[in-house]
C-alpha cells in the first residue's frame, strides 16, 4: 500500500475529508499537527518502545476496539516520522488490513 492509499484509509477510519492537491491537505505523514489530531480522534495509546530510562529508537502506537491493533516503527534518524507514520499505519489498520 502507497502513502496515499495509507493516508485515505487513516482518514476514512476517523471521518476526516480528504482534500488533496488543495492548500489545507490532509497529511499526516508529513504534518504533526495532522497526525496528533488523528491519533485524538481515535483515542490512540502512544508510546516509546523501549525499557525505561533508556534511548528508545522506536514507537508503538495501540487501539483497542475491532479487536487490538498495534503499529510499531522505528525511528530510521526521525523520530516524529516514525511517530506519525506509526499513527497513519494504525488508523488505516482500522479500515482493513493494513499493516
């Protein structure tokens, strides 16, 4: 699955219109902003993989409701992509089989 695809099931999952092309796009893969609200309207759980007091180089993004999904993503040098792809990947798990 493209990121195009990944994001029009993510925003399928959480009744946000798609708008693409147009100033004010949908992208969560690119836009905190995007993704945070994302993550609020689905009431994701997020958080870093990894034992405590230690670096983490990877995050898991959880959703309890058809059943538990769980995305989990490494960090590759950018850990708020992660963190927003990680979020993307888990809503569009939710319109399908995604991940």
């Amino acid at each position: 699955m493209n990121d195009l695809e990944l994001t029009e099931k993510a925003a399928l999952a959480a009744g946000i219109p798609m708008r693409t092309g147009t100033p004010g796009e949908f992208n969560p893969l690119h836009d905190d902003g995007d993704a945070f609200r994302l993550a609020a309207t689905l009431n994701f759980r997020i958080e870093p993989a990894g034992p405590m007091l230690k670096p983490v180089d990877r995050v898991i993004v959880s959703v309890k409701g058809k059943g538990h999904i769980d995305a989990e993503v490494l960090f590759e040098g950018d850990p708020r992509a992660a963190w927003r792809r990680a979020i993307v990947m888990t809503a569009a798990a939710l319109e399908g089989d995604s991940l």
